[in-house]
C-alpha cells in the first residue's frame, strides 16, 4: 500500500517543487488548495494546474478571513514592493495564515489515515514571516502528538518542510532536477495577465531563477526578466 500525503498547494514554485518532493519519495498525493479571499484567484488556477499535471487529486477549501489584517486580502491595501523592504514583517503576512492551512490540512490527514502533511515552507530569501520558520513547525509537531488521536496513539502525522533551510536558487534547481512544470506556476502577490515584478514575491523568484542560471519559463520577454531582477 502506497504512503499517503496530504500536499499543500497554492501555485507557487515552492509547493509545486513540495509536490514533485513528495511523490519522488513514494507518496500517494493528495493536494489541498486553499481559497481563502485572497485578492485574486491566479494562484488557484495554477495550483489545480500544477496537481493535474501531476497526476494527483485536488480538493479546494473555501472560506474567507473576514477579518483582513493583510494586503493579500485587502484590494484597497497596496502591495508594498520589494525595494520598499524592512527589517519588519510586511502587510503580505495573514495572520496566523499557515496554523489555519495546517490545521485543516491535519484534519484532512488524520480522516483519510495520510501519515504525512508536506508545505512547501522556507526560512532562506523571504519575508521574515514567522510561520516559515523552523521553530513554529517543531511547535506544531507537538500539538500533533497530544491533540489528535493518531497522536496520542503513537501514530502522529509527521508534517515535512523539505524546503526549510535551501534558497530559492536551491529549490529551483531541486525542481528542475524533479521535472517540475514551472511555467503553471504563480508567484506574483497581484493578479495580472504577468508577474508585476515589484513585489517580494516576483523579487525572490527572479533572483532565484537568476542565481539558479535557469530561465524563468513563466516570463517572456527580456523587460520583463529585467524588472524582475531590480
């Protein structure tokens, strides 16, 4: 019998490369992709891209934080660029984002007996959010272990960040290397027909791919590959 994985995916390079991880290593997939409010629906589509072309089943958990608390959920709110960047957690952080996705995530695991949750989480060449860092993962492994009852029976769902500690130069090249469809996915944190390539997220990829030497073939264009890389 095959492992089961529970993958979440949101369209970026970081959880299709995730995605590819998991499956060179034996698991059967089962993606999750979470439609939550954010300001635009590209990444979506590319996730359901992405999980197609893998060949894996997808499920897409709607709600809306109501609430706000970030410019990826706030139209109104700018997107602060990337030559704007501070010692300071950007408007882009959704609050308690990735304990939300988690959670859902590990009642999905545990309902159709998956032994592992894999999220595409990196602490190298980002935007300081702190549910990308190493130490908030090994606090959820514990809440794993005494809140749920694979846990408290010895049978815990593990939650893998095979990403944690590479550069996006890394994990590009680790994708590369897994065949991974990088033209269907999203990283920009607008909603255009192209990458805006102002934000952190357009910033980090660009740097990545350049740092990489691969070229990015979700951008054409020579302009667009050089304002990618301001």
């Amino acid at each position: 019998m095959s492992k089961k994985a529970v993958v979440l995916l949101s369209g970026g390079l970081d959880s299709a490369v995730t995605l590819y991880f998991a499956r060179k290593h034996g698991f059967k997939c089962f993606c999750i992709i979470f439609d939550y409010g954010q300001r635009h629906s590209r990444e979506i589509d590319s996730a359901k891209k992405i999980a197609s072309a893998a060949s894996y089943p997808y499920k897409i958990i709607k709600f809306k934080l109501a609430w706000g608390g970030s410019s990826l959920l706030d139209k109104k709110s700018k997107i602060p660029h990337s030559k704007d960047r501070l010692n300071s957690i950007p408007s882009t952080y959704v609050p308690a984002r990735n304990i939300i996705f988690l959670s859902l995530a590990l009642s999905y695991a545990e309902a159709i007996k998956a032994e592992a949750i894999f999220i595409g989480a990196h602490s190298q060449d980002y935007s300081g959010y702190p549910d990308c860092r190493p130490a908030f993962y090994k606090a959820f492994a514990k809440i794993i272990n005494v809140g749920t009852k694979a846990g408290v029976e010895g049978k815990a769902v593990k939650v893998f960040t095979p990403l944690i500690n590479k550069t996006k130069a890394e994990i590009i090249r680790l994708g590369e290397g897994l065949s991974v469809p990088f033209q269907f996915s999203w990283s920009c944190y607008q909603g255009g027909r192209r990458p805006c390539g102002k934000c952190d997220s357009c910033y980090f990829r660009a740097k990545g791919f350049k740092e990489a030497g691969i070229e990015d073939p979700s951008i054409t264009g020579s302009r667009q590959q050089a304002t990618c890389c301001i």
